[in-house]
C-alpha cells in the first residue's frame, strides 16, 4: 500500500471529521450504524500515521526505537494490523520515566502557550506530571461532550453537574471541569459530601443532577441521612475503578442511571464508555455462564470484567501475550505521543460482529435491542501489577512490602503481607492490610498500634493519591490493618502453594468467613 497515497487520505478525512466534532449533534453522526469496518481501518492507518510522525519528531521516541532496533517506518507488506502488531510496547517504566518531558514531546519542547499540566499517580511515590497542547484539550473536551450527551436522553430537567472528583492537579476533576463548562451548568465541588448537599439543597428540585465521582464516594453520599434523596432526579457517572452489580444496585436506588467512564490519566481521562448495551451485557454474564465463558475471561481471571465500548477511529486497543492492554492513541493531536502504550491493565477487545452470533446461539438476542453504539467492546480485569484500587487511589502490594522492610521491627516480625479488597455486607467497598507475623514473633513486645500507625503514614507520604483517598473517604470506608499470627486468619491457607499471594479479592461471604479484624481504622 502507497504510504504517500494514505497518509494525504488520512490528512484530508482529518480535516472532513473535525468540522463535524465541535457540535455534538455532527459528532453522532460519524458514529453512524454500519460503519464499523470503515472505523477499524481508518483507526489503523491514523496509527500508522502517528507512528511515523512521532517516530520522525520526538526526540524520546526516535531513542527508543533506536535502542531496539526498530525502523521508524513501518513495513507493512503483511498488511497494516499486522505491522502495527510488530512495534515495541512501551510503558511508564520503559518510557516515560527514561526521557524528560520535552524529549517526549513533538519536535522536542513545550509550546509556551496553549498547554495545561495536570498530575497523576502518586502511586509509584512521585506524582508524574502530564501535558496536554491546546489541539489534544479540544479533542478529550469534544469525546467528554459526546459522553455526556448520552446521558441527556434520559433527563426529564435541566442538567447540573457536580463535579466530585478530585481537583486541583489531579487529572479527571480537572478535565471534567473545562471540558464540560461550555455544554452545561457545572460546579466543580470535589468529594465533600457536606457543600453537594448543601448545593441541592440551595438550587432546590428543579435539576437533574448529574454526580460524577469515585464509586466508594457515590455509595457513601447516597447513605447520607441528611438529605432526603427521593425527591431529587439523579444520574450518577463514576470512574477512577470499577463497580460491582450489587454497588451499581445501590446506587440505582438513588439515581436513575449510573455509568462508567474508563480512562488513565497516562493516556487519557474517557477512553470507553459503559452504555446500556455493556452493562446489560456485564450482568448476563452473571446469570448465564455459558456466554461469560464464550465471550469473556471470568472463569480465568476470577474477576467479573467492566465492560465499555470505544472507537477504534481515535485508540487501537490490543492485548499483548501476558493479557494486558496496549493502548495506542491514533489522533495527531497529542503533544506527548503514546504508541502501544501499556498500563498494566488485563483486558479484551470484542468487536460487535464476534458477539452478535453468540447472542443468538445463546438465545440472548434482546440484549442487541439495547445497543446505542456501533462501536467495539472492551472487557477490562483491573490491575495486571496486583495492585487494587481504593476510592480513585492504586495501592500495590510492593509499596506495603517496601514500608515493611524500610523498618527493622516489621522487617523481622512479618512474614507475609496481602492487600484484601472486598464488598461487605453493606455493599461497601473495604480495603484492608492484613500482615502475617513469623511462627517466632514475640507479639508481646510489639506495640501494634503504633507499627499501624506508622504504616499507614509511610504509605500517605510515598502515595499522594492514597493520601487523598483517605482524606475524601467515608468513614464507614476507611481502609484497615491487623496484624494474623502465624497461618492464622486470612494467611490460615498459606504454604500451600510455590509463591505467597499478595492480593485478595473476597465477595462479602468470603470476608465474613475469613476471620479479618478489622479493629484498626486509618486515621484521617
């Protein structure tokens, strides 16, 4: 295929779809029904695109490449999927961390105007900063827009959205805020339960309001006692981690609808989008197994997948040999390029096509009623690093083992430590640090309290994200710690296999049989 011949294609149908993009209205229309190959193969050769032009005019990038001795053009003889498939993934520790952030951008600097940082992860112990040029904004502001305008159909009142994520720096509240100012009435509140209250309270019942936070918020503001929330009319709209059923239950006794926005502030804050067809989708694979196991990795991973449909026209979304998701962004808008971009996060793509025959074998068609979008699906497993997130935070199990052996008491008292994340009888959503002290550990001489206290400091001061979680979470949601003796408690199965697990997920029956304690709260 003429590279020449595509990418002056590419250039000008760039241009036709940006003059349909600012209005929402024109922007559906490129996400038109029967058009779903078109999509792919458009998607692929703007990946091929930005592959070369990123490869020919950022320094980092034309660095990495050398050091693998990959060309920066692409051989695409077998066909362009297939050489898209030949580029070196590349990650936060492989990449991002190795060259500056100017050496990461196109052409090698920063603009001086037009340009917005915001901040992400301080789950690795350093908030890593990410910029975003004016022509990338008015993309992520446009595809948040869209999302948005899904939402609309179901509103019987003017639309007021309260902005509960995170502010300041931190990436999602920041551009949920200036992506949406144009579209609709919004305050950006952050996760403070008391002013979002007191806000309804102020502009009365006329509103639909539309709650975006981190879903352990949501769940914690729905239980406040001080509003009566039956008469107001609610969507709710999380991200930051996935929900369980019974949790989107909860929620829905509140508000009327509640969806799910998948992103990664190292790519961007809206990749996919959870619609009514996904989340039907997600809650047949509880009741029919055989479809969980025809299209979905549950019975693998143990884990029931988020489900949200994306455009292959702006990300190429593939899964590497280890199940993780590679994400390229094929807009030529971006500042700092990211190309085959692992996050760490187990997942699947499934085209639309794949899945149509399955629902009719399986005796499922009505589910295809539900379909708003023509648009691919992505199953997502959470974490592949064994990490767990907590109310918007990812807390890995090395960040608990590094404050272990950093001090000598823990470091000969402990034998094993494990992250537990489960659902209790309330529906909460708990976190809690379980350590496993040696068959030999004088617990007498060991002042628990204070070792706990002192953990929990030490992960605050190494994870700014998690400092914040507990900051903004319920108290009924604070995480927890313990110390187990030996084979005792959560650990009482332990040396039954090779290698030590570090991470549990439990449903509340498993959490209520296991012996946790869960005395020792995190102190705000």
């Amino acid at each position: 295929m003429k590279r020449a011949a595509v990418f002056t294609f590419v250039w000008i149908q760039d241009h036709l779809v940006r003059l349909f993009m600012p209005r929402v209205n024109t922007h559906k229309i490129l996400l038109a029904p029967g058009i779903e190959p078109l999509r792919w193969t458009l998607g692929r050769w703007r990946a091929w695109r930005t592959f070369e032009r990123t490869a020919k005019r950022v320094p980092a990038y034309r660095a990495f490449l050398g050091e693998r001795g990959f060309p920066t053009r692409l051989r695409t003889r077998g066909g362009i999927a297939a050489a898209l498939r030949t580029i070196p993934e590349m990650d936060k520790d492989s990449y991002i961390k190795r060259w500056s952030i100017p050496e990461r951008c196109v052409d090698g600097r920063i603009p001086r105007r037009g340009v917005v940082v915001d901040e992400s992860s301080g789950s690795s112990g350093t908030p890593t900063s990410w910029v975003r040029g004016p022509r990338e904004r008015i993309a992520t502001r446009q595809l948040l827009q869209l999302g948005f305008s899904n939402t609309e159909s179901s509103m019987t009142k003017p639309p007021f959205v309260l902005n509960a994520f995170s502010l300041g720096a931190w990436a999602t509240g920041m551009n949920v805020t200036t992506s949406l100012t144009d579209v609709t009435m919004i305050k950006s509140i952050g996760p403070d339960a008391t002013k979002i209250i007191a806000t309804m309270r102020e502009f009365g019942t006329g509103f639909t309001y539309v709650i975006l936070s981190y879903p352990p918020f949501l769940k914690a503001l729905f239980d406040d006692d001080r509003l009566d929330w039956s008469q107001y009319d609610i969507v709710a709209a999380f991200g930051g981690e996935g929900i369980s059923e019974s949790m989107r239950d909860h929620i829905l006794r509140t508000a009327h609808a509640a969806y799910g926005s998948y992103g990664a502030s190292d790519l961007e804050i809206n990749l996919a989008i959870e619609t009514d067809l996904t989340v039907d989708l997600r809650r047949a694979l509880v009741e029919h197994p055989e479809l969980a196991h025809r299209i979905s990795k549950r019975h693998e991973y143990g884990v029931l997948p988020m489900i949200f449909q994306f455009n292959p026209f702006n990300y190429q979304i593939e899964t590497n040999a280890a199940g993780e998701l590679l994400v390229t962004i094929a807009r030529a808008e971006n500042l700092n390029p990211r190309i085959r971009y692992n996050i760490h996060d187990r997942g699947h793509v499934l085209r639309l096509r794949e899945l149509e025959p399955v629902l009719e074998e399986l005796g499922l068609q009505h589910l295809k009623q539900r379909q708003m979008l023509d648009l691919p699906l992505l199953f997502h497993y959470g974490r592949s690093d064994l990490s767990v997130d907590f109310n918007g935070a990812v807390i890995g199990p090395d960040s608990l083992r590094d404050v272990i052996n950093a001090d000598p008491v823990l470091l000969h008292a402990i034998e094993n430590h494990r992250l537990i994340s489960f659902e209790d009888a309330n529906g909460d959503r708990q976190l809690h640090l379980a350590l496993q002290l040696t068959a030999d550990a004088d617990r007498d001489a060991l002042d628990e309290d204070v070792l706990a206290a002192g953990i929990f400091a030490e992960l605050r001061r190494g994870n700014g994200d998690f400092h914040n979680a507990i900051l903004t979470s319920a108290d009924a949601m604070l995480p927890t710690l313990a110390f187990y003796g030996f084979r005792t408690g959560p650990f009482a199965g332990d040396g039954k296999k090779l290698k030590n697990e570090y991470v549990a997920q439990l449903d509340a029956a498993q959490a209520a049989s296991s012996g946790l304690d869960l005395g020792r709260i995190a102190e705000r």
